[in-house]
C-alpha cells in the first residue's frame, strides 16, 4: 500500500497544474516567493508544487512550509505537498501553521477562503496516507446532503449500532440530526457506543489514526474495520477467573510477571502473590504465558493477560477500564522486562512497585532500565551491585547527577523455605558420578551458556589442580568439577564444542562431569563442597542461595553477582577474586581449601537468619504502602498548593509518560529527587533539586512550595510578549555558519525580522554558495555581506571565534551568532524543533526581535539567549571546561545549568572580550567530532561565566507556548 502511495505521490507531483488554480487563490503573494527562487524560474506556483522541500513557502503569521511540514509528520511522510494539504485540509482542522513566536495577521473578514472543488480534494487523497486522505475532514457542511454525511449514516445502518442509544446520547431528533451532530464534534467529545465501538481506545490503538486527526469512528466504519482493526474490546477477552475470592474489605493488587515460565523472577513472582493474599484481593497479570501460568490463575481473584503488544497507549486504557472495575490501589512488577506495565500503571497514577532482577548490561534495549527506574514509584533490588548496574545506566542515559531516593536494596527471600520441598534422601551425587567419598568436589551450575561462564568454571579448575600440583598436595587428585545444569550437547558448535576442547587440551578430562540436570539440586549441593558461582553476571541466583542453605562454601567473582554482596556483608565462608580473573580465584581456593571444605554451619546459618522468606515478603509489603501515601502526597499538592497551580507550566513542561498528565509526572520525579524539565519559565529547579533533593519524611507539600519559588536570578527572564520598547541603535553584526545550505532561505526570512536595525552579516560556509544563495544572503540584511569559505572543522564555533576575531571585536557593538542546525541523527525532527525554537525565540518577528535587542540598552546586559526547558548541566565536559578556562585564569564553577543550549545568542562585543586571549586554534577540532566531551560543547557551557567574569549581566527570553 506504501509503495502505491509513493507512486501515486510522485505521479501528481508532476502535474503541478492540478492544483494551479486552488494555490492562485490563496493568500500568497507569488511574485514575492518568485524572488527566493532562482532567476530562472518562470512559474512560480508550479516551482514551489515541485521543490517546495528546497524552496520553502513562507507567509509571516499565516503559513510556513517548512514549519508545516515539521509540525505534522503525517503530511511528511505521505509527501503531500504542505500548502495545498493546509488549504483543502489543515486549515478547517485548525492546524498550526507557522511558529508561535510570529503574530498572527488579521486577514479582512471579507477575504473568502480559496474555493476548494471535489477533483482538487480527490487528488489530494490519492498522495495522502489512506489513513488521512480517506479520513480526513472534508471541506464541506454537516447538511444532511453532503456525501460524508451520506457515507457515514449508510455505514452506521449496516452496523449493529444502538440508534435508539445513539440518539439519546446524542441529543437529536431522528438518525440523520444524530449523524449531523456526531460529524460536528470534537475526537475529545465522541461518545463510547458500549459493545461496539470505544473512539479513545481506537486512537490509543493506532497512532496513525491519532496523528492524522481523523474521526475515529468515521475511520473504522468507513475503513478500518475492513482492515482488520479493532473498534471495540471486550475486557472480558483478557481476564480470567482466578482460584480466589474477592473480598471487598481489602485492597487490591496486581502482581506482574513478564512471563509465566519457571524461571527465576517469575517463581519469585508467584511466591510473593501467594504470601500477598492473606493481606489483598490479588489480581495476577502476565505479559506472556509459560509454565506456572495456571498457578498464577489460581493464586490470585483474577488473571489479566496483558495485551502489551498492543502498546503503551492501549495498554494505558484497557488498564484504566480495569481500575474502573476493580479499584486498583497498586501494582507490583517482577523483572524490568514488565516495562509496559510499569509505564502504563504511571502514566494513569497508580502507584508502583518493581523488582528488578537483571543487570543494566544485558538489559536491551540500552536504555530500558533507566526507564524502568524512572517510571516507578519504589525500586527493589536484590543487591548493592545490581542497584549499582542500574544506576550507571541511569546516570549515563538521561544526565541525573543525585541519587534517587525511591531505590532499595533487599536480598531476595530463600524459595526453599517458601516452597518447603524436603531433600530426596535417597539419591546422592556422590553416587549418581560414581565418586570417592573423599572427592573434593567443586560444583558449578546453570544451563550452559556464555552468561553463565561455564568457561570460566572450568579454567579455575583447571588453575586450581595445577597449582596444587605444583605444591606437591595430593588433594589435587582428589578435585571433582561437577556442573549441573542441561545444555552441555553433542551438536552445540556454540558453547559445548569449544569448553568440551578446553577440558580436553588442559588435561582435566578425568575430573568433569556434566551431569546434565539433576532432578534434585539441593541434594547434589549436599555432595558438593564448594559452589564456583562462575557467571558473569548473575543477580541473586536461587542455585546460590541453595548452595548457602547446604552450607557449600562459595567462589565469586566480584561485582558479577548479588551474592558476592550478600556473603561479604554477613561475613559468611567464601572467597572472592576481581572479575574474571580466574586465576585469582583459583589461588584463593587453595590457600583457603582447609577452612572452606569444612561444614561449619556459618553459611546456613546466614541463609536461615537473612533470607527469610516471609520477612521478604512483609518488606514487600512495607514498599506498597509507601508507594501508596507516595501518590495521595502528590495528590494533595495538585489539589491544595496554590503556589503549584499558580507556577507549574504544562506547556513548557513537555514531558510525561505516553499521553499522561504533566503535573503528576513532574511531581512524580520530584518526590524521587529526579529532575529532567523546569515547571516552568526561568525555574533553577534542577540547581535547587541539586543542592537539596527531597527526602522521605519532609512535608512534601512544603518542599513543592519551597520548590516553585526557586528561579535563576542571577540570568532573569524575559517574556516576549509584543510590548512597546525603546528599539536599540547600536552596530549589529551577525555571525553565519552554514553547513547546510538547504537552510539558509529559513534563516534569511529570520534574518529580515531585524529591519529598522543598522546590521552587517559574516557568513562562514563550508560548501560553495551559489548566486541565488549569494542574493538571499545580501537581501536579508540592511548592511554589508562578508562571506569566507572555510573548513569543515571546528563546527560553528571555531569559525565564530575566528570571524569575531578578525572582524567584528572592533567595530561593532552587539553581535548575535546563529548556525545552521539540523542534527540529522536525532529522531523524529528534534533538531528542526530546537533550531526553530532558538530562532523563533530570538528573531521570531519584527516586534520580538526588537524586544530581544531592546535589552542591550541596558549598558549592564552583556549576554541574551533563548530560556530553555530541559534540565541540563555540564556533563562530560568537565575536563574540557577546566581546559578552556585555564588560559584566561578562571576555575572551574560547581555546577553549570543556565547556558545558551544549541550556542545561538546575541552578545555584547565588550562582554567577550575574553574570547581575544583564546589561542587561535582552541576550537579547531577535526571531524568527526564526538557528541559530547569537548571545548566546542564546554564553550556554551561556559559563556553566561565569561559574560559574567567580565562584569556583565545576562537575561534570558522566552515566547509563551513555545517547545521544541
């Protein structure tokens, strides 16, 4: 179906003359956009229907090609041409279509909207997505005459839709009013038709339907049920009867497991739910089915079977419908493998709790567990190193500096005890091996795979028998390597092929045995003397604490497992080498052989007294209940804080999870001493988080109102807002990089914005500007053009540097730096927002650039920049930031969070003068250049300080209702 799009959108855009005669209706002056095209072209309108990705279109304050296309990723992506998709579509859909920075123009009411003819709409159709073009609103009334009006009732007759229902819901005469009245409303508006069709959950399910803006319901009757979508769930399709009953006196809970197999974190997941239901009405959800399925059934009241593959958004709302139902207090999640689950239940404020059982490193995607850290109310990990694991990853992907406060450190309960299985006193690995019963035997286990270095096993085996050896000891005849666990085959050329020529080469054939899997290993850990936990990296392996519990002694490398943690805390009989290092391990087994063969009892004992299940359990308990008051704390704010409702910005606070509520999420993050956006314009919210993070036990409304006072006063904040000022006089030098010349049309229409302003521009292009480029470039300033070609080197500041340098620091007196950004490796059109974010801010109009220059009549005022939401700080330029402050003997600062984000600014020349006692070639960085961690990104950082250093103030602006 994409092909036949594509091909019919490549089709129509060689006939631009379909569509001539509805663009020379519209608004746009054509002889004006004749003169950003190049000398040649003769036909304007047929130019842009064909290059308007290389020409864009721009009407100030009323449509912005480039911005359309930027807004709106469906008519990107169908290649339907901007204009002509706003004028027969976008317009009556009320889509932005030019950036909120520029002033809206007051068109003369008795200006008529370009007529719009049913060939025009039909052709556009065919280069539209289906899921637009046939869902679209067409430019028509909602008479009862109209085809869409005909259309949709005809669809509806055909259905099993309740008209009698409908008509009452909505409020009309007869069955065609009802159809006129449903067409009229808003996708927000659209009543639930119960058994049929639910419009929320159609959009949750298809984001494309969502992003197109059609209605739903007109979408799924006249197209989306022939293709197979869903238009309604029954939830009944999803829940299972449980084994329990419901008890309306308790409070309920959902126990999650990623799968039901009869692996380690879903048998603890299983476990926990059946000890929880003394206390719960417990409901038990998967995400996928396995062995202990029908355990899980029948432990809890229900069973959910979550549609995860759904997605997030239809996940979220069939969640929802069950809250309805059941009145979930809180969740609680096994492994962060349940991460659909975990956003879904956050982004509809109900608390969570999630133990996570794996390691950051093998976690994929890279990313995952940060977001499994952040999206949950408490964290539980079996041990110090996994939380470290976690951590790093959390510190590396999203730049937290504080420690969060809502992650805890709990070994995980001994299953044996849970599941009271007795050892079989009648099997002996001794025995099964056909072993002396004065073998010292070394046993491993774990089915055989790399993670389980069942390699690494058997070289400090091989190392343990040589050196005593070596030593002249007879005991190293008497070693026996046992693993324990299947996978050790024949026909495995992965792993088994290479240990089996392993065994063979160093000479330990005689002593290792693969058992394969025993169907009792706490009776084989009877037998054993020794459990090498070899895996390189294993949380908190049940197989371990089987081993603690028979009172082996144990091996560890450290930092590859919880047990290594657990066992060095409680000082029980173990020895432990550095990761990996085989050897080592093997010396520290024999140096310590006497005293660890020995069964003492210390390592049972620590099992008994610390790994209680049931006392695992009961702290599980103690985090759902914190979890909980957690939640109603943020509940209060939003309702009761009067300096909250006053302060907090949704618009400018752009994140949250899926489509949830802003609000929560901030307060959310806040209540685990997280920060990743200002709540509002010129917040030092995350300087303020920073130095003091809040912590359990404070009154967190108090610390909210504390929070919200919290600004940068040191960089106050200006907000454009078209108010009248005295307009600045000054010599103004722009200074140009471009890379990007497919950019540079973009920048000369923000460029004009500086009429009435004495100004010369300094471009620095690495590629050859052609003539019409040349033209652009002069047109848009009142002054002088100084161009300079240049090497790709250095990015934009290097060359800002060199053409301040050389011709700005003694004839002008302000100077602004802007550059062709475009970060093309980041996704979705990130980096078209921020660089119309910067610029929209900085010379979005005439009027707002006259604001934003106004400051430097302020002889004070040194530096100007565009206020930005994300919470940043200095990073991994720390090194960097030392190296280019050292030459002008300035220290490093504690921290660096206020700073012109994307290096676009205006400047006073006087305030960096500094910028002269910089070595000519401090920037002049090779390509390529890494994305962070150098003296190109240590310079935004460190230019409010340079200002400031110099005696000059700085002030930051902003456009109410603008994000990137």
């Amino acid at each position: 179906m994409k092909l036949l799009i594509r091909k019919a959108a490549k089709k129509i855009r060689s006939n631009p003359k379909d569509f001539r005669s509805l663009l020379e209706s519209s608004r746009v002056d054509w002889k004006q956009y004749a003169n950003t095209t190049p000398s040649t072209v003769k036909d304007p309108i047929g130019f842009f229907l064909e290059n308007y990705d290389q020409y864009p279109l721009k009407v100030t304050g009323w449509f912005d090609s480039d911005y359309y296309l930027s807004e709106h990723r469906d008519v990107r992506q169908d290649g339907a041409n901007p204009l002509v998709h706003f004028l027969l579509y976008g317009e009556k859909e009320g889509r932005r279509a030019f950036s909120p920075t520029e002033q809206p123009i007051n068109f003369n009411q008795e200006i008529q909207h370009p007529k719009v003819n049913e060939d025009d709409a039909c052709r556009l159709r065919v280069i539209s997505k289906d899921v637009v073009s046939l869902g679209k609103k067409l430019v028509e009334s909602t008479s009862r005459d109209t085809p869409r009006h005909t259309s949709l009732r005809k669809a509806l007759d055909s259905s099993p839709v309740d008209w009698s229902a409908l008509i009452q819901i909505m409020g009309a005469k007869d069955r065609d009013d009802a159809v006129s009245k449903f067409i009229a409303l808003s996708n927000d508006d659209l009543p639930v038709l119960d058994g049929f069709f639910d419009p929320k959950l159609y959009l949750e399910f298809y984001p494309d339907i969502r992003a197109a803006g059609v209605n739903p319901l007109e979408h799924y009757l006249l197209h989306g049920k022939s293709e197979g979508r869903a238009g309604w769930v029954n939830i009944e399709e999803f829940i299972i009867e449980g084994g329990a009953c419901w008890n309306p006196n308790l409070k309920t809970v959902v126990v999650v497991t990623h799968d039901a197999t009869s692996t380690g974190a879903p048998v603890v997941s299983l476990e926990v739910a059946k000890k929880l239901a003394k206390s719960y009405n417990i409901i038990t959800a998967s995400l996928q089915g396995g062995a202990l399925y029908d355990r899980f059934v029948e432990c809890g009241v229900s069973h959910f079977n979550a549609p995860a593959h759904y997605g997030l958004g239809a996940l979220r709302h069939i969640l929802e419908r069950l809250v309805s139902i059941w009145g979930i207090d809180c969740v609680l999640l096994s492994s962060v493998e349940s991460l659909p689950f975990i956003e879904a239940a956050s982004s509809i404020g109900i608390p969570t709790v999630t133990l996570i059982h794996e390691y950051s490193e093998y976690t994929r995607p890279v990313g995952k567990m940060s977001r499994a850290i952040i999206a949950s109310d408490i964290v539980v990990y079996p041990s110090g190193s996994l939380k470290k694991s976690g951590l790093a990853e959390l510190y590396d992907k999203t730049g937290a500096r504080n420690e969060p406060n809502h992650i805890y450190v709990q070994p995980q309960g001994y299953l044996g005890f849970a599941e009271k299985i007795s050892v079989d006193s009648g099997w002996s690995l001794l025995k099964k091996l056909s072993l002396e019963d004065d073998s010292i035997i070394i046993a491993g286990a774990g089915h055989v795979q790399p993670r389980k270095g069942v390699d690494w096993f058997l070289q400090t085996c091989y190392y343990m028998k040589k050196i005593l050896h070596k030593q002249g000891d007879p005991r190293a005849n008497k070693l026996q390597f046992v693993w324990l666990g299947g996978g050790y085959e024949e026909d495995d050329v992965h792993v088994s092929v290479w240990l089996r020529t392993y065994i063979k080469q160093s000479g330990i054939e005689k002593q290792c045995h693969f058992p394969g899997a025993v169907h009792d290993v706490r009776a084989a850990l009877m037998d054993a003397d020794i459990f090498l936990l070899s895996s390189r990296l294993d949380p908190f392996p049940n197989v371990a604490v089987d081993a603690l519990n028979a009172d082996c002694a144990l091996a560890v490398f450290k930092g590859a497992s919880g047990i290594s943690d657990f066992v060095k805390e409680h000082d029980g009989r173990f020895v432990e080498a550095p990761y990996g290092d085989c050897y080592s391990l093997a010396e520290s087994l024999v140096a310590g052989l006497d005293y660890l063969i020995v069964r003492d009892g210390i390592n049972h004992d620590i099992c008994v007294r610390h790994l209680s299940f049931d006392h695992y359990v009961s702290e599980i308990d103690s985090y759902l209940r914190l979890a909980s008051r957690q939640k109603e704390e943020i509940e209060h704010v939003i309702e009761c804080s009067q300096a909250f409702k006053e302060r907090f910005d949704p618009d400018f606070y752009r994140l949250s999870i899926g489509e949830g509520d802003r609000r929560r999420h901030f307060l959310t993050l806040l209540y685990k001493g997280l920060i990743y956006s200002k709540p509002f314009a010129g917040s030092d919210a995350k300087g303020a988080v920073e130095s003091r993070p809040y912590k359990h036990g404070e009154s967190f409304f108090n610390y909210v109102e504390w929070l919200m006072l919290q600004e940068d006063f040191s960089m106050p904040l200006s907000i454009l807002n078209g108010a009248e000022c005295e307009p600045y006089e000054g010599r103004v030098a722009i200074q140009f990089h471009v890379f990007y010349n497919d950019l540079i049309l973009e920048y000369c229409k923000y460029f004009e914005t500086l009429v009435g302003h004495d100004v010369d521009l300094f471009v620095s292009h690495v590629n050859d500007l052609g003539e019409h480029e040349l033209s652009m470039l002069q047109d848009c300033v009142s002054g002088r053009l100084v161009t300079d070609k240049v090497e790709n080197i250095g990015r934009d500041v290097h060359h800002f540097h060199q053409q301040f340098i050389e011709h700005i620091q003694d004839h002008y007196d302000v100077v602004g730096h802007f550059h062709t950004k475009k970060s093309t490796d980041s996704a979705d059109g990130i980096g078209d927002r921020w660089r119309r974010y910067l610029l929209g801010n900085l010379l979005g109009s005439p009027q707002a650039t006259r604001e934003v220059l106004a400051n430097f009549n302020d002889q004070a005022v040194g530096l100007v920049f565009s206020e930005d939401a994300h919470c940043i700080d200095e990073a991994d330029n720390g090194e960097a930031i030392e190296t280019l402050l050292e030459p002008l003997g300035y220290s490093r600062r504690p921290y660096y969070h206020t700073f012109p984000v994307g290096t676009m600014f205006w400047a006073r020349v006087q305030a960096l003068s500094d910028l002269s006692r910089l070595d000519s070639e401090t920037f002049k960085l090779t390509e390529p250049v890494p994305y962070d961690g150098t003296v190109l990104h240590a310079f935004e950082r460190v230019l409010p300080q340079l200002i400031q250093e110099t005696g000059f103030k700085i002030r930051r602006v902003y456009t109410q209702r603008t994000f990137w």
